[in-house]
C-alpha cells in the first residue's frame, strides 16, 4: 500500500493531518453528540451507512437522477473545495429527491466544517457518482451484443401510444 499523501503537498489542506482511512474514521467516529436515545443513535449511523455503501460498495447509477445535474456539480465541487456549510447549506435543494444524500449531507455539515479532508472527500464521492452514468454508458455499448442495442434503439424513444402498439 501506498503512504498517505500530505494534503497540503497536494495544494490541499495547509499543513492537515495525512489523508488516510485511519484519518477519516476517527474523524466519524467521533462526528456525533452523546446521547441516550438509542433510536437517535442508531437512525444516525443508519444514514452514514446508506450513504457510504450506496456510494463506494456498489456502482452508482442514476443516483441523482431527476436532479438538475449542473446544480449537483457545483454542490459536489463546493464540498471539494471545503466552502463552509453556511453557504452550501443553501444549495441542497438540488439533491433533495436523493434523500439519503441530503440526510447525510445535513448530518454530517458541522463536521464537514471542521476536517476539510471529509469534505472533500464526500464531495468527490457525489463528483463521482455525477459522471457514473455517462462512463458506464461507454461502457455498455463497447460490450453489449447487436440484440441489447437493438432493443436500446427501440425503446429509446418511449411513448403510451408506442407501448400500447
């Protein structure tokens, strides 16, 4: 394995802590305020845990689909850039429909806030999953047969009166 990179040798994080997964879950772990509810606390930890399967167990597709994707980007390149949550806060309209981006997204700010490298990393993840579709599209036509393509070409255009045909 690779040593981890200082951020700040990368243009990143002046002088943070290296990025590696030791960093980052330490960081989480300690993200959310005691409580004795153990339903609050497990419904928080439900949501970190949707959010990071959906977005590194499995491919993401169509993930923000029906989101203005242009407004996803800029939500996704904010993040990267560490912009506070006071300002991007304003902006999560545009992934409202993905609820469990937008639980996550409002659960984890303050800390968000607080290590510049989580930031940064969940708004590469939504980068990332901006970009998915299109890549994997790529991908299936260079490997689909001439009977998937076809049947694509067919239904590229659906309509009732096409379907009830």
């Amino acid at each position: 394995m690779a040593e981890p990179v200082p951020l700040d040798g990368t243009g990143g994080d002046d002088g943070a802590a290296p990025a590696s997964s030791g960093f980052t879950f330490s960081t989480i772990a300690s993200v959310f305020p005691p409580t004795d509810d153990a339903d609050l606390q497990l419904d928080r930890w439900r949501k970190v845990r949707v959010f990071v399967s959906a977005f590194l167990a499995e491919p993401a597709l169509n993930v923000f689909n029906g989101c203005d994707m242009l407004d996803v980007e800029v939500l996704a390149r904010a993040l990267i850039a560490g912009v506070p949550s006071e300002f991007w806060l304003d902006y999560l309209d545009c992934v409202q429909g993905v609820v469990f981006v937008w639980q996550f997204l409002l659960l984890m700010s303050d800390q968000m806030d607080a290590s510049p490298a989580l930031s940064r990393a969940v708004g590469e993840l939504l980068f990332f999953a901006c970009h998915t579709d299109a890549q994997a599209l790529v991908l299936w036509e260079a490997k689909a047969g001439e009977d998937a393509k076809a049947f694509k070409q067919e239904w590229a255009e659906a309509s009732v009166e096409k379907h009830e045909a």
